[in-house]
C-alpha cells in the first residue's frame, strides 16, 4: 500500500513538473495540471483547514483547489475508521521516515529513542502547531478573509510556489532538511511524531476511531515480540487495548506476535477482527469514491484558469522566486503589462 501511494505521488510529481515546465517555455499548459497535488499545497493541512470553514460557513466547496479539500476530508474518514493509518498505509513523508529509520538500523543496528522526559515533551510539538493552525484559520478569520485568501494569486498559484521551493531551496531549507534527515534516521518517525501538524489532526481523530489493537490476554504468551516491533514504542505485550494516540494501525505487531487469535485489530462495538485486506480495501476505496465524487460533482479540477496560470508561472520565474534578494511584489500579483 504504501509503495503504491508512493508511486502514485511520484506520477503526481512528475506530471506537475512537466505541466510546470509547459507553462514556462511554451506559455501555455500543454500538459493538464493533476489535482492530486493539492494534496501537498503548502501547509496542506492550513489550506484544506481553510477551504473546510469556508464551506462550513457557506455550505459550498470553494471552487480554489477543491480536490484539496476532498483529499483532506478522506483523511479525516480513514484517520476515524482506522486511527492514524494514514501515516503508516498511505502517506509518502511516513514512508520516506519508515526508509531512513531502516537506514538507520543497517548503519548502528538499532534506532535510538529518545527518554521518556524528552518525547512527551517533544511530542506535544506538532498538537501546538495544529494548534496554532487552527485558532489561525478559526478564530483569526471571518468570512471575507477567508474569501480574500482563496481568491488571492497566491492561493491560485500554491503548488507552484511549493515546486519553486524544492528546485531552488534556499540555505535554510537545506539546513533544515539534513537536520530532519539526519534525526530520522536515527530517531524512527522523528518528523511525524514530534513535528508533523498532520499527523497530530489524524491522532487525534483516532482517538475516537471504533478500531483498536487488542490483545487476546489468555493465550498471549508474554513474549514481547509485540512492543519491540512497535514503532511507536508502545507497551503493546501489557495493554488489553491500544488507546494511544500514536498508533498508526500500521499491524506490525499483530505480525510479530508468534501466537494465532492473540494480537489483531478489532471493532470496538460489536467486538469484530479487522482484517489487513479490510483496511486495503477500504482505504483504497475511500480514496476511490472521493476522486469519483469530486470528478462527477465538477469539485475536482481547481477554478484557476491554465492561461491565466502559466502567466503566474511565468510571473513567478521572472519575479525570481527562491531566490530572497529579488522576491515578487507584495501582494503576488503578476504586473499589469508585459504578458
Ligand atoms: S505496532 Fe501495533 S500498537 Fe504499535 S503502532 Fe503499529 S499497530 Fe499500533
Ligand atoms: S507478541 Fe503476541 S504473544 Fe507475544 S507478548 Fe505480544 S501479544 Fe503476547
């Protein structure tokens, strides 16, 4: 599942890249935009969060990266069936962390974890960036903010501006980057269990999901193969139930466990085993149902018009963005003349 989605990501990439280059020599989009993108807008969670309150305010699916919006409310449907399965099932920054932790382990042999006094900390981290994202998005603006930004060019042309800022990475980035690099491979899941604000929304979400590990205590034989393979550390070998907020659903420990019938995800009520394929197979589906309701509903292509993007890309590449010592106009508007 996750190869797939990787791959799937990849494909998105690569098809944005080529539309991006499209616009830039030929000045106009001679390869359509995939919408998929929007899942990466900057901050998605920020963007999704802000075309969610607009539509609960309005009862209307902005038509600015509406596939955004869809993808996002996916993750919410999978993150309260499955707990944080998204993290470990679909999402590719997940999948990259799970890579660099392997490296991690051929190079030391082991991934450390942090003390106990420095991880509950750190993991409140990413609850204080949704957080702040939240009261943001909620309590900092009204109606017609939230109207002003979604119309803005700046929201038009965020996947751009999110590519732009990959191919040409800034010192900072850089830095960052190899710093978050670096901890992940030798702290497993650093990025998604201290600092992904993503991740805290599908933990949280979680938290009420009806699917739980449960151990089967009568014929467990205390071995403890559960809690060693458990990515999030947890005490899997002494808990009836899984409640915590950092279980992904990933089911590495319902593989580990050497007894048949002890360890498996199960519905809390009526108390039913979910099986893997299950999950498969409804996480494929839902994501599934949200394209074909976006496409049949016309809430899946973004409004922005391709002619009017590739004269923003184009803005955009002469305004110098990436580079800091020649930033584009203030309000990200392409100039008047000259297009
Ligand atoms: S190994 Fe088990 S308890 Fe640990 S995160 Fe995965 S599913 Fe949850
Ligand atoms: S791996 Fe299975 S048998 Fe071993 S402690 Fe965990 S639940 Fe019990």
């Amino acid at each position: 599942m996750q190869i797939a989605f990787f791959c799937i990501c990849l494909w998105i990439g690569w098809r944005f890249i080529q539309f991006y280059f499209s616009c830039l020599s030929l000045g106009l989009a001679t390869v359509s935009r995939p919408p998929g993108v929007e899942a990466f807008l900057p901050i998605s969670a920020i963007s999704a969060l802000m075309s969610a309150w607009y539509w609960l305010q309005t009862g209307v699916i902005h038509s600015m990266h509406p596939a955004g919006l869809l993808i996002f409310g996916a993750v919410l449907a999978i993150s309260f069936l499955f707990k944080r399965s998204f993290c470990s099932w679909i999402c590719p920054f997940g999948f990259l962390s799970e890579k660099l932790a392997d490296l991690g382990r051929r190079i030391t042999g082991r991934n450390f974890h942090l003390p106990r006094w420095a991880d509950w900390p750190l993991r409140g981290i990413k609850y204080l960036l949704l957080a702040f994202f939240v009261w943001v998005v909620f309590f900092g603006m009204n109606l017609a903010d939230l109207r002003a930004f979604l119309n803005s060019p700046f929201n038009q042309t965020a996947d751009v501006r999110l590519l732009l800022f990959f191919l040409h990475p800034s010192t900072t980035t850089l830095v960052v980057l190899a710093i978050l690099i670096g901890l992940s491979i030798f702290v497993r899941h650093f990025w998604c269990r201290y600092l992904c604000p993503y991740g805290a929304l599908t933990a949280l979400v979680g938290l009420v999901s009806p699917t739980r590990i449960r151990r089967n205590i009568p014929s467990c034989i205390e071995c403890g193969k559960c809690a060693r393979v458990c990515p999030a550390g947890l005490p899997v070998d002494r808990l009836l139930t899984v409640h915590s907020d950092e279980c992904s659903l990933c089911l590495e420990c319902v593989q580990a466990c050497p007894v048949a019938n002890t360890l498996a995800a199960q519905t809390i009520y009526p108390r039913r085993r979910v099986r893997p394929v299950v999950i498969a197979l409804a996480i494929t589906g839902i994501f599934l149902l949200t394209i074909v309701f976006g496409k049949l509903s016309g809430h899946w292509q973004s409004a922005v018009k391709l002619r009017q993007m590739s004269r923003q890309i184009q803005y955009l590449q002469l305004s110098g963005l990436g580079n800091e010592h020649n930033p584009p106009s203030k309000n990200g508007n392409p100039p008047a003349a000259g297009f």
